[in-house]
C-alpha cells in the first residue's frame, strides 16, 4: 500500500496485523508519504526500492521473520543500512527494549502506541537524521573541498581548518590554531583593502576579492578569497568562514594574454595598441605638469627589396636585430614599439630636454645604419625618422602619431636616412631638417 503525497518524507509501516497498520496511517498520513507492508519479506523489497523510505516503523512480533530479523538484513545491506529504524512492539520490558536497541533500531514505541507521542518521536527523529545527514554532508566538503577553507571564532582566532588550507598554505592545524589569519599576510595588501573587507564584513556579513598571502616556506601568492559571516541566535558573530584558492595561474594566463594582446609577437616589442595606450595616459599628464613628449616614426630604407631578395626568415631576422638596437639607443625611460611590417616607433614620455630628440634621432641612425649580419649575409639598411612633439605639433593622440608619420614620409621623398621633424609646412613639401 503506498499513500501518495509528494514532497513529504516516505515512511515505510510494517505489521501484520492491519487493524494497527490503520492506526498508524491514520496518524501520520496527514504529514508523510506512507507505505505498507503486512510481512518481514515484504518490508525488506519495499525497503530496497528507488524509492526508499526515510523511516521504518516496524513490529518486532511477526509470523514467518521478526522484527530483529529484519532490521538484521536492513542493516546488512549497503542501500538501506542507514535507514532509521522505530521499533513497535507489545512487550514493554527493559530486556526487549535493549534488545532492540542493542540490533541497531534508533527508538522503540510500545503498544497501544499514543498518537501524540508517535508524532513527536518521528518527527524528532526525522529531524535528527537529516541534521545528521547534513552535517556529514558538510564534513566531506569541508575535508574533501578543493578551496582551502579556514574557520575562526567572534575574535577572528583560526579555531578549524582542512587538508586543502595546508595544501596550500604548509600550515598544519596545530601551527596556526589559535592564532590570528594576519599570520598569512605577505605585507602587499594594503591597509585600505583590509578595511573595505571589514567594513563590508560588518554591514552585509559578507566579502570576496583577492589578497597577496605568504605560505610557510616564504612564497608570496595571489588568491580569491571569499568570507561569510555566521551569526547566532540573537545576531552575534560566532564565527567566520574564510575559502580561498591559489589563483597564481589564472593570473599568468591574464599577464600572458594581455602580453600577446599588446606585443609584437616578433620582436616582442609592444605594439600599436600599446603605444596608443601609452599616449592616452601621458599626454593628460604631461598637460598638467607642462611637460613635453616626442614620437618618432622609424621606417627601414629599401627593407622591401631585401625582403624580396633574401625571403621573409631573413627579413625577420634583420627586424628582431632593428628592435635590439632600437633599444639600446633610447633611454630606459622611453617606449620602443612595433607598428607593423619595418614601421617602428619610439615615444619619448618622461621629459624631453632641449635638443634631446635630436641626441636620440642621431643615436638611432648611427646604430641602424651599422651593417647587419643575418647567417652568411652582410645586409645594409638606414632608418627614415619622422619626429613630432607636444604639445608643439598637436593636441591629440592621433594628430601626434599622424604628424610624425608625414615627417617620415617627408624623409623618404628626400632621399632617406635622415631624421625631420614636423613643420605645418611640410604639408606643401617645404619641410625642412633642423641643423
């Protein structure tokens, strides 16, 4: 017999006699799914079911196999040894209650069976076994979390945690018990980050970011770190539940991407991307502070020709020597970039001095001008160099890299390995090469 509600627990009734079945049913079929049995054999298939009960009320005194005898098989079997077990019996005595009890059955309720008290002792059991169940749910996770997980009391003083925290950490248990979580600190978070956390603590009991945390062999790391806040009864703070993973690789996988996004993949210089960037954030600054900043446009005289000549592995490798010596011409101070193709660019972003592109641009066309040597190969090649300057020249990112391009250009219609700077009049082809 099985009575139909969904969404309620499932209590499987065992008795032979059905006039005690019905008092049983009619007690608790307002409050759980019910299920029946009239014999051991019986009670033992409805049991082993997908749909198993979450508790068994079940007579001791049957024909055929007892009670003990069937709570012995429930037990033996791995799908219902956990299933809590109400012993129901006629014999009220002190020796056949510890029988049962000594069998495995969680509680015993003698006959005629008090519906009041058959109510409250399957609720109550009910309720201690899925508090059970819940409790060991939450042990394998906490023992078995990959997030390391860290446990302290009201006055943050770490009183748990598990394998992954000394995975992660090398602290055991014993090391840190105790002992404030600061204990973990790498001195690289900064005082304000730690106040935005405890402040967000207090006002939602809850926080996530990431922190710099030091192991206990001295390596400082990255983690996503996130806390709750466990409250009792009357709102106090009891304890603080702290999980936090090593995010090390997600934040070299960022480095890498955001290094391939703004890169030569070549030369490893930064790219045109990069350089935009750059002049973005400077040219504000250098507004503010008066300051000046230069870009020079540098392109490789007759590069194509031996491109063509030689092939593109030899091309390649007369760039990768360019950009080495594009770098060695500059300040530290300086940006070195690729725009593409044998276009480079070099932008001057700390302060210029009087005259100081010029120091740069003959610095540039002494070094690229020295002969290349690429495998068996002597190569030669002179850089055309176009230079503008703000805020002289423009007032933008765009007019600046334009203006230092046309200089160039200018450079190479005049006959190529010279510097120029921008004049407005090199629109009309009057530029001319300061002395």
């Amino acid at each position: 017999m099985n009575l139909q509600q969904p969404d309620k627990p499932l209590i499987l009734l065992v008795d032979d006699i059905p006039s005690n079945l019905h008092l049983l049913v009619a007690a608790l079929k307002d409050d759980y799914r019910i299920k029946t049995a009239v014999s051991g054999q019986s009670a033992l298939e409805l049991a082993a079911r997908e749909d198993r009960p979450e508790l068994i009320l079940l007579d001791i005194m049957m024909p055929e196999m007892n009670g003990i005898e069937v709570l012995g098989r429930l037990r033996d079997h791995p799908d219902t040894a956990g299933i809590p077990v109400i012993f129901v019996t006629a014999d009220n005595s002190e020796q056949s209650q510890l029988s049962g009890l000594e069998q495995g059955a969680d509680d015993y309720l003698t006959k005629p069976v008090i519906t009041a008290v058959l109510k409250v002792r399957v609720r109550n059991l009910l309720q201690r076994k899925r508090i059970e169940r819940e409790l060991r749910l939450a042990s394998h996770v906490f023992n078995y979390s990959g997030e390391a997980i860290m446990i302290t009391d009201r006055s943050n003083r770490i009183i748990e945690v598990n394998t992954a925290f000394t995975r992660q950490t090398g602290y055991l248990l014993e090391e840190v018990k105790g002992r404030d979580p600061k204990i973990l600190s790498s001195g690289r978070t900064s005082s304000e980050e730690y106040r935005t956390m405890w402040q967000s603590l207090h006002d939602q009991g809850f926080w996530q970011g990431e922190l710099w945390d030091r192991r206990k062999d001295g390596s400082v790391y990255p983690k996503l770190l996130t806390i709750s806040v466990v409250q009792g009864p009357q709102g106090q703070v009891d304890f603080y539940i702290g999980s936090f993973t090593d995010i090390s690789q997600q934040k070299a996988v960022e480095a890498e991407i955001r290094h391939v996004a703004n890169h030569d993949f070549l030369t490893g210089l930064p790219n045109r991307m990069y350089v935009q960037v750059v002049l973005e954030q400077t040219m504000p600054l250098a507004k503010r502070e008066l300051s000046e900043l230069a870009v020079m446009f540098i392109d490789l005289d007759r590069f194509k020709s031996i491109n063509d000549t030689y092939g593109h592995a030899v091309g390649d490798e007369l760039l990768i020597q360019v950009a080495a010596r594009l770098k060695q011409s500059v300040r530290e101070s300086d940006l070195v970039a690729r725009l593409g193709g044998d276009e480079f660019v070099v932008v001057m972003t700390s302060h210029v001095a009087i005259n100081g592109e010029i120091t740069v641009a003959q610095k540039i066309l002494k070094n690229l001008s020295e002969p290349y040597q690429v495998g068996a190969l002597t190569l030669h090649s002179t850089p055309s160099i176009g230079i503008s300057r703000y805020p002289f020249d423009a007032q933008s990112v765009e007019e600046l890299m334009k203006h230092a391009d046309m200089a160039m250009y200018q450079v190479k219609q005049s006959g190529r390995g010279q510097y120029r700077f921008y004049e407005l009049s090199s629109v009309d082809g009057t530029l001319e090469q300061p002395a």
